[in-house]
C-alpha cells in the first residue's frame, strides 16, 4: 500500500475545474516528442533528421515555426526536432556574445546564436545553418 501511495504522489496530474455540476476533470499530463533539449540533439531513434534551434520569446519565432511547417507538409520532409533556446535546461548553450560551434562533436560542445538549423545523420551532426536565407534553400522553402 505504500508503494502504491509514493507512485500515486509522484505523478503529475493536470486538473481542470469544470463548473458544471462542481465536478473536477482530470487530464493526464502530456509529453511533446517534437521537442529536445540540448543534451539529446545526438540521440534521437531515428537515423536522419532536422534540429530547428531557436529562442521561442524571440519575435521572429512565429515566423520560423512556420517555415519548419511549410517543410513538413512536403511528403518527403525529414522529422524535425524543436529546440528552445529559452528553455532552462538549454539556456547555457545559447551565446550571449553572439558566438557558436558549428564545429561541435557532442552535445557539451554546442553553442548557438539566434537561429540555427541542424541536419543530424547517424548521431552526428551534418550539416549546421545559421543563416535563415541558408535554412530556407535547404528545406526548399
């Protein structure tokens, strides 16, 4: 019964107070598997995909969004992965000075600018963008 009682704390759950009849829903939390943190941009379970990394407050967010959406209804599009830069876990990679590593081996080694497009094929990086011009001709946007 105890270990029963630490799971059920452990969990994490969403309520959303109806005022219908005073009743309570409750909704399992959800997990986003388009988006990766800095550290598991190498390991992805697929062979050959995009890494799209970028501040989300930034005000040219929207607009690189929707350029990645624009990609992906091609039917040969590649997955593609969202990085946010914003995000706590990832914010020591992005550079203050405005400073990166294209050149990085392993996700320690990472450092970004404002917007960057990463090509990873067999866990390594292929291809590393920086320039939005750049990013669009190899998605063909």
């Amino acid at each position: 019964v105890d270990s029963v009682y630490g799971i059920c704390h452990s969990l994490k759950v969403v309520k959303d107070k109806k005022t219908i009849d005073n009743e309570e829903t409750v909704t399992a939390g959800v997990i986003d598997y388009d988006k990766v943190s800095v550290g598991t941009i190498l390991n992805r379970n697929i062979n050959e995909y995009y890494v799209i990394v970028y501040n989300q407050k930034d005000e040219n967010a929207m607009y690189y969004s929707a350029i990645v959406t624009k990609y992906l209804k091609n039917d040969k599009a590649k997955k593609v992965f969202f990085c946010d830069l914003d995000n706590e876990l990832n914010a020591k990679f992005y550079s203050k000075d405005k400073e990166s590593n294209p050149k990085a081996k392993d996700a320690s080694e990472f450092s970004f600018k404002d917007l960057t497009l990463i090509k990873v094929k067999n866990g390594k990086v292929d291809k590393y963008i920086e320039d939005l011009d750049t990013i669009k001709a190899e998605l063909s946007i």
